[in-house]
C-alpha cells in the first residue's frame, strides 16, 4: 500500500510538473498604441502615441510586463513564449490639449485594453486602441480588504476603504454610495451591486476639503483588541452597520445608509477580489433589481472605481470594463495585512496629486500595512 502511494505521489508530481519552452519558440512581440479620438494628434500630428505605459500578462505562465512606447508609438518586448496575452495601456492627456479638442478643460486620459490575444511566430504584432476617460477627483485613494495574519485565528473585520479629495474645491460626501459589483454580468449600461451603502446627510452636512482624507470602516472599533496583527479603526469617521445580524455598532460613529445588502452580517469586501466603486446618482432605486437581486445602478453615475484580485493575471475576468477601471490591482494572499493606495502622481500648493489613469494596474501600488488617514509616500512609515 505504501508503495502504491509513493507511485502515486511521483506521478502527481510528474503530471504537474512545468516544462520550460526551448528557446527556439521565442519571438519578438511589437506593440502599437493608437489614439482615435483625435488628442495626439492635435499635439503631434499622428494617431501614434508616445510615452503610453503598456503592461502585457500571460494567461498560461502568470508573468507580467511592463514598457514604454517610443516616439513611434511602438514597444518590443523581446524573448516572448506563444501564448494569449492580455494588453492595457495608459497616459495622462494634458489639460491644455484636451481644452484644444473640445474647447473647454478636462482632465483626461487615454485607456487601452485587449484581453485573450493569442500571440505566435505568425502573429506577434498588435494594435491597441485607446479610448478617453475622465479623471476623477474624488478618489478611492486606499483599500484594506486583505485580513489580519491569523493570531490566533483569521480575522477580516478591520476592513476599511479610504477617500481623497485630488482635486481645489470643496466635495459634499452626502447622499454618495459606496458598492461593490457582482461579477459575471455582460451589461453595457449597468453594474450589478451586490451590496450598496449611501454617505448620510441633507446635502452639505459632511464636507470634504481638498487633501483631505474620509475613512469608512466595516466595523468602527479597535480591533487590536480582537487580534493584536490587526489595525485600530476607532477613530474613523463612518462605518457599515447591518441590523438585526449581530454586527458591531460603534455609537459614537455615523453609520452608513444601507440601500441594499444581499448576503452577511456586513459589507464584507473578499479578501481575494472584487471591484469596489464610489457612486453619484439621483435615485439609487430608479433602475431596479436584476434577477439575482443585486441592484443596478448605471456606469454613468460612477465617479471612481478599484478593481483588485489575488492573481493579476486573471485579467481576463474582470468585474469592471475599459471606462471604469482598465487594470488590476492587488496580487497578494488573503491574511497579510497588507492594502493597496494609489501613488502620489505630484504635488500641488502643498497638497499630493494621486495618479489616476482610471487603470488600477499602474495607479495603486501594494502597502505591507495600511495607511489610516495619509499616504505612505508622503511621509509615511
């Protein structure tokens, strides 16, 4: 019996074993990336554009990377193995160009996004078209979904999500909803949420000045004391709280308006993925219910959303499309402690100026602890 098993065992390791392709297969793939829309080539005279970061994933090998266009609007990258790919691209259109194009100032950038390309010895040449989006200025700036390291046990009831204001004027959090978004849904018009919760407030009871920092917590309470590898979250400024199902209401923070809650004792964001978006909208309730009870609310209300999933190579399996978040972010193991924020793009009368090119690929960056309230790279620890 105990040999029967040992064969097993070697066969299992044999079957599973990977198999590093010759050389001889490799090949050159060459990137094109192109405008259609028109902003280029008020600036250069050519759809082609220059400076694009492009990322490419391998769906068979889990590799990831990264360039930069050339002046031609072209990237190589060398030494590729045949397989499907996924593509993305992005860059920050100059306010003065865009205001050039339309006639009035916006903040913009050109998104670009090809998932399941097969690339081989016949095919190894691609054409990736970028599409404008709007540049946020209410941002989600961090997300701590991942859980504490266990101690003993796991623990995901510290979970938070932070905003920032990006931009010079005054925001008014009130009647904004946070949600997050079912995946599977081929919808044009519609993300289907699977829970919903809405800022109180009569209108300009909960104002946000520029810089500053909003946290929301699914549970406003210390949590070092529940598990000493968790976060203190005491101090937030709202948290999630479901009735009736035994979650924990801090007092003497506010509470979110639940609009919708499909399943859990509360807005619980997985810890592996999920697509979480920040939403504006008269009537959360005027576009109905989808057959799986999740509300539907239209793309064009949302003001900023983070897509985040434990392998970045499933890019092939995104809950958000082009126009509302064109990347991943993420990439690491549910109970590490660890959160995603967004990078510091550059500083403005003294206040930091997040990146965002609405692909989360390229905008947030990976944290070993959560930052409550700041941002690591301004000082942080």
């Amino acid at each position: 019996m105990k040999l029967n098993l040992i064969i097993f065992v070697c066969l299992m390791i044999a079957c599973t074993e990977q198999v590093t392709p010759p050389e001889s297969v490799r090949l050159d793939l060459t990137v094109t990336v192109i405008d259609t829309f028109g902003y280029t080539r008020f600036a250069t005279d050519t759809t082609l554009v220059d400076s694009a970061a492009v990322m490419v994933n391998s769906l068979t090998y889990q590799t990831a990377f990264s360039a930069q266009t050339d002046s031609n609007g072209q990237t190589c990258l060398e030494q590729m193995l045949p397989d499907k790919y996924t593509f993305s691209a992005t860059k920050r259109i100059p306010v003065e160009i865009v205001e050039g194009v339309l006639g009035f100032p916006l903040e913009l950038a050109l998104n670009g996004h090809a998932p399941n390309i097969e690339i081989d010895a016949d095919h190894n040449e691609i054409d990736l078209y970028m599409v404008p989006v709007l540049i946020g200025q209410l941002l989600i700036s961090e997300i701590y979904y991942s859980g504490a390291p266990p101690n003993p046990a796991f623990y995901f009831h510290d979970q938070f999500i932070e905003l920032y204001n990006n931009s010079g004027s005054t925001f008014y959090l009130d009647s904004l909803i946070i949600a997050d978004v079912s995946y599977g849904h081929i919808d044009e018009d519609y993300i289907h949420a699977v829970h919903a919760y809405m800022f109180p407030g009569s209108g300009a009871d909960y104002p946000l000045g520029p810089g500053q920092f909003v946290i929301v917590a699914q549970d406003a309470i210390n949590h070092l004391d529940k598990n000493p590898n968790s976060i203190d979250l005491s101090g937030a400024d709202f948290e999630y709280y479901v009735k009736g199902k035994g979650d924990v209401d801090n007092p003497d923070t506010p509470n979110m308006i639940q609009l919708h809650h499909k399943y859990g004792i509360d807005f619980l964001y997985s810890v592996m993925n999920n697509a979480i978006v920040l939403v504006k909208v008269d009537d959360p309730y005027q576009y109905g219910y989808d057959q799986f009870n999740e509300l539907l609310i239209p793309k064009t209300a949302i003001m900023d959303g983070v897509e985040y999933k434990e392998d970045l190579n499933e890019v092939d399996l995104k809950r958000l499309d082009i126009t509302i978040d064109a990347g991943l972010a993420g990439g690491f193991a549910p109970y590490t402690g660890r959160s995603i924020e967004r990078v510091i793009a550059d500083t403005k009368d003294g206040r930091a100026v997040l990146m965002d090119n609405n692909n989360s690929s390229f905008d947030f960056q990976v944290l070993d602890k959560p930052t409550i309230g700041y941002l690591w790279d301004a000082g942080g620890e």
